[in-house]
C-alpha cells in the first residue's frame, strides 16, 4: 500500500489542557508537540508518528512519498459540531435577532432546497468552504427536504470525509413549504437513516429544528427514532434567546422549562448536540450534566444575532460536556480559526478566560469527545483517521510581522486563531488526501 509521510511541526492534543503550563514536557501531559515531526499516513489512516530524524534512521521513510510542511503546524483537521450548511448564502443578513432572521431570510433560503439541483450545488460549495478553513469534520443541518441530506452526504462521500448530517423536522410555526408532518419527518428521517448511517464515513443526526417548529407529535417521533437508532445523534437548539424561551414555553405550558420539553420526549443523552445553551437555569443545567448532553458553543452566531454570552466555567463547573461551532448561517465564518477567535472574546466580557492550548484542543480533540468519535477522529496517533490540518502562522503581512516576536508555541497558536482564518491553512487533508490545493468542484 502506497505510503505518504509528512514532515512538519505537529501538535496534537491527548486530554484537555488544565492550563498554559500543562504540556508536553511533563509526564501524562496534554498533548505531544514534535518540532521535526513525521506522520505516516496509509489507506486513509494515520499509521506512525514521531520525530522524522528517528523515522529516517530505522528505514520507516524508504520508499515513502515524503511531504514536507516544514516550517508550518500540523494539527487534527478542525470539527465543526453544528452548523447548517442549507444557510451558506445567507451568511451576513442584516437582521436583528433569532425569530427575525429565522423569518426574514432562512425560512425563505431553505425553501430553495426543494430543488435536488440546488442542493446539489449548495453542498458542492459548502464542502468546498469547510476544506478550505480547514474542517474535516462537521455536523450539520439539512433543510426540511430529504433530498437536501442525500446531496449532502453524497458529496461528503466524494471527497472521503466523516460527516454528520439530518434532515430538518419542523410541522409547524414556519411556512407551508417548510413543514412535514409528525409521521412524514419519522418516515423521511428513517430511509435517510438506512441509507447514509453507517455508509463509508456518514453518520446521521436526528434533527428537529427546536420546540417551537415541533408539536408534541413530532417530538414524540423525535424520540422513538432516536430510541430505535441510539447510535444516531440527536441534534437541536436550546436556550439561546428569551423571545425564543418565552415562545416555547408557552407551546408547551405543562414543561417545566425549555429544556424540560426535550427532556420529557427522550431527547437528551450522551449523543445529543443542543446548540447555544445561553440562558439556562440551575436546574436545566443540571438535567444537562446529568442526561451527558452536550452544550454547543456558537460564538460569532451569538455575538451576530445579539443572543448572549455563553458561560462556558460555569457549565463545565456543573459537570455540562461542552464543543464550539460555527452555526453558520447565523454564524458569520465558515472556519474553527475565526470561531475561536470570537469564543475567546465573548468569554473575556464574562470574565472567563480560554487559553490557546484549550482553544485548539477545543476544536480537535475536544470536539471529538464531545462526538464521542475520539476514537477516529480529533487527534494523529496511529490507527486514526488521517484528517488533518496545516498552519501557516505567517500567512498575511501582518501575521508575519506579529510572528517576529513571538517565541512560544502558546504565543504562535494564539497569534493563529485571533489573526488567522482560511488563508492560514495551507492544507487540509481528508482521509489522508490533500484536498484544499487539489480542490475540484464538479
Ligand atoms: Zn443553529
């Protein structure tokens, strides 16, 4: 089998960082940083890593096709664990918050994605966009329409990349193009299922949109699917606006708050993704920590939509697994580089901090934990799945003007997710493929 090594500076995570301080260089740390690094990649597949001087002396680099990165970082390809990739040209929509913007644009754009053609064009350029900020991984929405998720996992087949994907369940508050019903959405979601969970690198996620756009019967559905696929995910939003809040409460009056409505049908679990997680109560949050679900954090989707300000310590403090997204359309950039960089800023104004060496475990590893995929995916050790990214830190002028000062691994990956974004990525490899320079679009 062909062998390819690539040569470069690799860094990549092994738990969550406790700090700054917690690195390679002590026993049990964070994560393995190699200045000369070497990563064998066969069938797809990380198969060796370590330093390339040592590759050379016991032969691992003869007859290898050697790629040499150097002087730029290698990372685990970024995981984007919420984003909808139907938004993707209604990015930048001048609305005023959530219930506006759903109303003003996304019901409208998703209407287009009746049209197979459309969604075929639409994930095309989607993909085309994740690969070049560098993200190997993403879980997504689809529109109402089948058809859009079959588009979507077809081409993620094409281009070999671990993908989640669902189609939208919505049967009410939206226009009539838009709904399905309690028992179409279960039938749709069932035959999606059969045919992309479990297909080459496709997993799929149970999708609907929120409570507001679900009556109970399809909440219901919701969680029979999920009870009968419990490998699938489950994927929704919560809590991220009082508007929001107030309305589903009111649609569900006997719930004692919103997350109480997701808990009563069996939505909540170690595979569920509930985007935004904003304005949560005690007990809310508690029923998070306990059912293991997962609170995703949109920040330049809760900064653009005025939604709030995410308390990530004092989720984590009560136990809530937490991953960071993009929630593109509502989020304004297709790349983990420009998320992180608004996540730390959104944290600064609660007096939170998030080092760089969280930050980009965050979108590597952490993200795969919070997937429970870390076994594939979010780290280069042998036997994972060669998905990887590489950094250039001196992409722009004034990215290698700021690199001349800079001397700690800390301080450049720090200077890459508050100055970077898809110019710094140089390439991004899927299945041990580089996709970003060989890019095609059909
Ligand atoms: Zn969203």
């Amino acid at each position: 089998m062909e062998k390819t090594i690539l040569r470069a500076r690799v860094l990549t995570f092994h738990r969550a960082p406790f700090g700054l301080e917690d690195g390679v260089l002590k026993e049990g740390g964070a994560f393995t940083y190699l200045e000369d690094g070497g990563i064998t990649l066969s069938g797809g597949h990380v198969t060796a890593l370590g330093d390339f001087s040592t590759m050379e002396t016991s032969g691992e680099t003869s007859g290898a096709q050697v790629i040499d990165h150097r002087p730029h970082l290698i990372l685990p390809g970024f995981i984007d664990t919420h984003i909808h990739y139907v938004q993707s040209q209604i990015l930048a929509s001048y609305a005023g918050s959530l219930l506006e913007w759903l109303e003003t644009y996304t019901f409208l754009e998703e209407q287009k994605f009746a049209s197979p053609d459309h969604a075929a064009r639409i994930s095309s350029c989607f993909f085309d966009e994740l690969v070049r900020h560098g993200t190997t991984t993403a879980v997504a929405y689809g529109s109402v329409h089948a058809a859009s998720v079959d588009a979507f996992f077809a081409e993620a087949e094409r281009r070999n990349l671990r993908m989640i994907c669902g189609k939208v369940m919505m049967d009410r508050e939206a226009p009539d193009a838009l709904r399905d019903t309690a028992q179409s959405s279960y039938d749709d979601s069932k035959s999606l299922i059969d045919r992309w969970h479990g297909r080459g690198r496709g997993l799929y996620a149970i999708t609907p949109r929120f409570a507001i756009t679900s009556t109970p019967a399809q909440l219901e559905a919701a969680g029979a699917l999920l009870a009968a696929h419990p490998d699938c995910y489950l994927q929704t939003h919560l809590g991220e606006n009082a508007e929001e809040i107030r309305y589903s409460q009111d649609l569900y009056p006997e719930a004692p708050d919103y997350t109480g409505i997701y808990e009563a049908f069996g939505l909540l679990g170690p595979r569920s993704l509930l985007g935004h997680c904003i304005h949560l109560t005690d007990r809310e949050i508690g029923v998070l920590a306990e059912t293991k679900s997962v609170a995703v954090f949109c920040p330049t989707s809760n900064l653009f939509l005025g939604s709030g300000l995410f308390d990530r310590a004092g989720l984590q403090a009560q136990g809530v697994r937490i991953g960071i997204a993009t929630d593109v359309g509502g989020g304004t950039n297709f790349g983990l580089l420009r998320t992180l960089d608004e996540g730390y800023k959104v944290l600064q104004l609660r007096g939170e901090r998030m080092d760089p060496f969280q930050s980009f475990h965050m979108a590597t590893r952490g993200n795969a934990e919070a997937l429970g995929l870390s076994d594939r995916v979010g780290s280069i050790a042998p036997g994972m799945e060669a998905d990887l990214v590489v950094l250039d830190a001196r992409a722009t002028p004034a990215m290698a003007l700021r690199m001349e000062t800079v001397s700690t691994l800390a301080e450049e990956l720090f200077l890459l997710q508050t100055m970077g974004d898809d110019r710094a990525v140089v390439e991004t490899y899927g299945g041990g493929r580089p996709l970003k320079s060989g890019r095609t679009r059909p």
